[in-house]
C-alpha cells in the first residue's frame, strides 16, 4: 500500500520501493518499516549527530577526504560529515530516508555531497575511490542476528572496503556501547515489562562480539542529544522507544538524552 506524506511517498512494503534491479536489493529484514514510513521522525531524534560525527573527526581527521557514508538515511551523518570532509557520499537503499535526504540537499546547496541508492551488500564504487568508509548507527547492525548469512555478509562487507579504500584508510562504525541501547536511561527501561525492553535488549553486545570477531579495535566516547524541549524529546525519542520511555522523559521533565557511543575502526588491508 502507498500513500501520501508531506516528505514523499510511503509504502508499508519495502519491496515497494526498491522497484528495479531486485537482484541488488538489500537483505531482507533490513528495509525497517519506522524508516520506510517516519524518515522525518527518524531525522529530529538522531540529535546527538552532530556531537558524534564531531567526536569521530577528532580522531579519524576528514579534511581533505572523500568520505563513503553506508546506511545515511535522512543525510543527517552525511551533512555533519560535509562540515570537515572534502566531498561526502551518502549510500542508502531506501527511498523515503533518501529522498528526505535529497531535498534537504537541495534546500542547504552544498557541493560537497552526493546520495546513492544501493546497499552495503552491493556497492557500486570503484577501487581506491574513497579515503574512509563510515557508518552511523549503520552497519553492522542490519546483520548482527542473521546467523551464519550476517556473518557472511560482514566478511563481504569488509572485503568490498578493501577494494574501495585507498591505502593507508579505515572503516569505521558507530553505534552505541553495550548497556546504551536507549541511551542513559537504558537500565532504567530494561528493568521492568514494556516493550523498549523487549526490542532493544542487549543488541549493542551482541555488536560488539560481532565487530571484534571482524577485526574492528572500539574506543567509547559520550555525547548528548538536545532535543530543546520536552515536547521535542517525547515526539521523536519518545515515539520511538515507547511509553516508559514517555514516562520517563515526563517525570524527569528531559529536554536531553546522553549516550555513551563505541566507535569501531579497522583498517583496510588495501588490494
Ligand atoms: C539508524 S539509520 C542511520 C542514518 C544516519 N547514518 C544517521 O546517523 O542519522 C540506519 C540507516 O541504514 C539504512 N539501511 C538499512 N539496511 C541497509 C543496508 N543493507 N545497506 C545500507 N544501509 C541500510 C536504513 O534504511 C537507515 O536509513
């Protein structure tokens, strides 16, 4: 079923929007109805973008590189990203969060970025194309629970890097630390019944077990997410982590939500 939002058209099956060239559509399971239906829901709660993309800067150095974002969504990462790099492209496979994306290009007329359809399991970028591959809540984590095909897809992953990156590169993803999944009030949120607990427990364990069995070192840092009013927290942090997580945001009276983050890197082992 398609139907009309003010950011574009949306479809509650994410076949719909993957159209042509099936054979290069992402895995299943990856095509998330919240991002298919809520791009701009997904865009005001990703609000810790620019402290995190800040943070990896400090430590990675993008002046001067040409930056490959895996898994951009809305372009938040990616416009962040632009702020240092010399030219940043944004690789998301679905079209609601791209097109969102898109527009917001157009709006901020930047030269610095470009979007691409595809998907991590296919990259369409020629050798030594890019100086660091990147994700923000991204890769790994579309692959984490798929058994013995997550692993496989993981390895391929690493090898498509390899080929795209230059010598001397890394890639890099960020996600949150484990215990973080919802950010500072986690503990709070998974020590009772209630539906945050039951989807978010523990995966950030799980990627982290999934990424050092990969190759990848961690280093964890914290930021904070300001939503400005609590209004703004609830209708986007709120909406989607559930009604404890409203409770929560309400009795503390929270404008902001802090996150301890883990950054994963490994280098290219260049071809
Ligand atoms: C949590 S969002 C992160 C967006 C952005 N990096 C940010 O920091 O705001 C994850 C994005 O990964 C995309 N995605 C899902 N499966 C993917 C795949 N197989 N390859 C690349 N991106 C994928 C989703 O559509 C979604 O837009």
């Amino acid at each position: 079923m398609v139907h009309s939002r003010p950011f574009g058209p949306v479809t509650t099956r994410a076949d719909d929007l993957w159209g042509a060239a099936p054979d290069l559509r992402p895995s299943k399971g990856t095509g998330n109805r919240f991002y298919l239906e809520f791009p701009d829901v997904y865009d005001r709660f990703a609000a810790n973008t620019g402290q995190t993309v800040a943070a990896v800067h400090e430590m990675f150095g993008f002046a001067g590189k040409v930056l490959l974002d895996v898994g951009s969504g809305t372009g938040r990462s990616t416009f962040e990203l632009a702020k240092h790099a010399r030219f940043v492209v944004g690789l998301e496979p679905w079209d609601p969060m791209r097109a969102f994306a898109v527009e917001r290009l157009r709006s901020l007329r930047l030269r610095n970025v470009a979007f691409v359809r595809g998907a991590v399991e296919h990259m369409p970028f020629a050798p030594h194309s890019a100086d660091l591959i990147v994700s923000f809540a991204g890769f790994p984590f579309w692959f984490v629970d798929a058994g013995e095909r997550g692993r496989r897809l993981g390895e391929q992953f690493l090898a498509d890097c390899d080929r795209i990156v230059r010598p001397g590169g890394s890639v890099v993803a960020v996600g949150g630390a484990p215990g973080w999944e919802m950010g500072e009030p986690t503990p709070v949120l998974q020590s009772g019944p209630g539906e945050a607990k039951r989807v978010h427990e523990r995966i950030n364990g799980r990627v982290h077990a999934y990424m050092t069995a990969l190759g990848f070192a961690h280093r964890d840092v914290f930021v904070e997410g300001d939503y400005g009013s609590v209004r703004e927290a609830v209708e986007t942090y709120g909406f989607i982590y559930g009604r404890r997580t409203i409770d929560y945001l309400l009795t503390n009276n929270q404008l902001s939500v802090r996150w301890k983050l883990r950054i994963h890197d490994r280098p290219v082992h260049s071809q």
